[in-house]
C-alpha cells in the first residue's frame, strides 16, 4: 500500500507571523489563564523577550511569575526547580519561552505539578492520568519543534538518559512563531539549532513509523530549511529566511510527532552525555553517516534522491563546513576506545528502534568509527 495509514488529531494552534508575540495576553485569556508562569534561560531573559512577554500579559491583567534559570538539555534537576517556583506561585497556565530546552521543561513542570510523582514516572506515552494546565509554546529558535509536540525530552540527572516522555494533554494549546524572536540568535545558536530542525525533517522522512500525513511535513520542512539555512549564514538579519527556518522548525516538529526519529538522534545522545557535545552538533556531525547507512535499503535511498537528486550525505557535510561545524568526532575528544560504550548508550536510545535500517551493537560501533 504505497498510502500509508495516519490516525492525526491536531491538538496545537499554530499562529505565525512577524509581531505574533503581541497576542500572547489575550491567548492566555482565551484559554482561561489567570496566574502564569513563564518558562525561560538566561539568555532569552538577557535578550529581552521575557520581559515583552510579560508586559503584553500584565496589560491584559494577568499576574506572572517568572522562571529563568532553564540550562541547555534540562535533566529532572531543572524540572524539579521549576515546579517548586510553579507551586509556590500556584500558577494555572504556564509558558515555555525560548529553545527546546525551554518548552521542554515547561512540559515536565506540568507533568509533576498536575500529576505528581517524578520525571521518571512518566517515560513513555500517556501515563498522565490527571488534565494538565493549558501551555503557550513560543519558540525562539528554529530547532527542536517542541511548540508542535506532546513529548518532553528530560534527562535522568543521575544515568544521564534521555527520556521521552509523551502525553495528548502536555501539547501546547497553542505555539506562536513569531520570526522577530529569532533575529537575535548568534551564529553557533542558528547553526546548532538550524542542523537539528534539518535532521527532524530527514529522519521523520524515513522512519519505520511514518505515514502519508507526517511525511508531508517533513518534505515541506526540509524546503523551508535548507533554503532559509543557506540564506542565514551569509544574511542572518534576513527576517524571510529566519521565518522559513523557523516554520521548517514547526513543520518537522508535526512530523516527528506522528514518525518519531532514528539512528541519528540516537548517536547524538550519548555524544551529548559523555563529550558534553551540543546537541545540533551532535545530531549534524552523524546525520551524513546516518544516511549512508540507510541507503543500503533501495526504498529509503529513493526517498533521499526525491528530497535531494544530488549526494545527500556529501551536501550536508559540506553545509556542517560552510557552518563551520565539526564534521569528525574526533574534535571532541572521541578516540577509538570510546566507540563501544556509546555504542552501547546508542543501543538503548528510544529512537533507534525507528530507525528504518535495524543497528546491531556492532553497526552503532562502525557509525561512530566513520565519523571518528
């Protein structure tokens, strides 16, 4: 059956445009919110937009608290930190501001501040058996697509896995993109979060769970990324490119909702945990090896020429360059003893049981050696 079966409810409202962030007050009203808590890092609060955000909420008569100390790939610490500040605030709407990590711990504060428990209780899908407290998603950064899912990705601060934890009520009600938000991003920020969105849209292409409705957006994507990543790094004030990537962002982060992710992300991870890679560069360093890899099944190569006719895996090499990202492992530190114990952490990442091509320990081992 070349149609392939999709069962998709859409539980975001996506609103896009430049100056959207204006509307945040009056969403938050729409929805019934009275005391919210916005979900932040330091450098989105430094920049300028938390303090927007909370302005436009105050002129609509809404009281806010603020929570600005997110890190980069937030662990169960980060989310404990912000549900005692949600609590003590007695907050019945929250707002995840910024990246990924942002939204994502947005998603875990209201897990546990609903539902109780720990992080750790909820790896998996659906295991929230209380509602959960309406959540405005607004991404400033055009990576992770975490505005368009229900899954927060949470590391164990002690193993140090990362855990995918999914549920229909963590979806943001509603996601603003709103492309003025992104201007300020430097360029390592754009390159990193830009590589990852790029690696949403080919592994959402191709995983053994997609289906004729998330492939459409991984198409789509892929077009507003590629042409609007190219477009930043020579112009990045360029508000029209910055609005594709961002948009390619969202499109991917629909995708991956209903396909999952593969072998890429799941040798990024444990790069991220034992080299203390970033995350983009992780994903950007393996996604050409991952490609290769793949196109040992005809099918899948197919899939890749119609995205891109030319060698896939060589151009995006040469765009991690033109980045100037690091294309081999070895730059942070990997040497050939290291290769068996990520593979071993790869083995057991969620997304590598989507990977098209299944790995054995022995394929994760030769992967990283490729990149090495």
């Amino acid at each position: 059956m070349s149609l392939i079966p999709f069962d998709h409810q859409s539980r975001t409202r996506l609103i896009f445009g430049s100056g959207s962030l204006a509307r945040v007050g009056e969403l938050v009203q729409e929805l019934g919110g009275q005391r919210v808590l916005i979900v932040s890092d330091p450098g989105i609060v430094k920049a300028g937009y938390v303090e927007r955000a909370e302005a436009f909420l105050q002129v609509a008569g809404l009281a806010v608290k603020i929570y600005g100390e997110v890190r980069e790939n937030p662990s169960t610490e980060d989310v404990d930190h912000c549900v005692a500040v949600a609590r003590a605030f007695e907050a019945d709407f929250i707002i995840g501001l910024g990246g990924g990590s942002s939204m994502d711990t947005a998603k875990g504060c209201n897990f546990i501040f609903t539902n109780g428990g720990r992080m750790q209780d909820y790896w998996g899908t659906g295991k929230a058996t209380q509602p959960m407290l309406p959540m405005i998603a607004i991404p400033t950064t055009a990576g992770t697509g975490s505005e368009c899912q229900s899954y927060a990705l949470i590391s164990d601060a002690v193993t140090h896995v990362k855990m995918a934890c999914g549920d229909l009520k963590a979806a943001a009600r509603v996601a603003i993109l709103d492309p003025e938000l992104t201007l300020s991003q430097p360029h390592r920020v754009t390159v990193c979060t830009g590589m990852d969105a790029i690696s949403h849209a080919l592994e959402s292409a191709v995983t053994n769970k997609r289906t004729s409705f998330s492939t459409v957006f991984s198409r789509e994507s892929f077009g507003l990324l590629i042409d609007g990543f190219s477009r930043v790094l020579t112009e990045p004030k360029n508000l029209e490119a910055r609005a594709q990537m961002q948009l390619g962002a969202a499109y991917a982060g629909i995708a991956i909702e209903g396909s999952m992710l593969g072998a890429a992300h799941a040798c990024a991870n444990p790069l991220t945990a034992k080299f203390h890679v970033v995350h983009g560069e992780a994903v950007g360093v393996m996604l050409p090896h991952i490609i290769r890899f793949n196109s040992a099944l005809p099918e899948i190569a197919a899939i890749y020429q119609s995205y891109f006719p030319s060698d896939l895996a060589a151009y995006l090499t040469e765009l991690l360059i033109t980045a100037q990202m690091p294309i081999r492992i070895s730059h942070y530190g990997v040497t050939e003893a290291d290769l068996l114990s990520l593979a071993e952490m790869a083995m057991k990442q969620w997304t590598a049981q989507f990977n098209p091509r299944s790995l054995s320990l022995d394929d994760f081992v030769q992967l990283y050696r490729d990149a090495l």
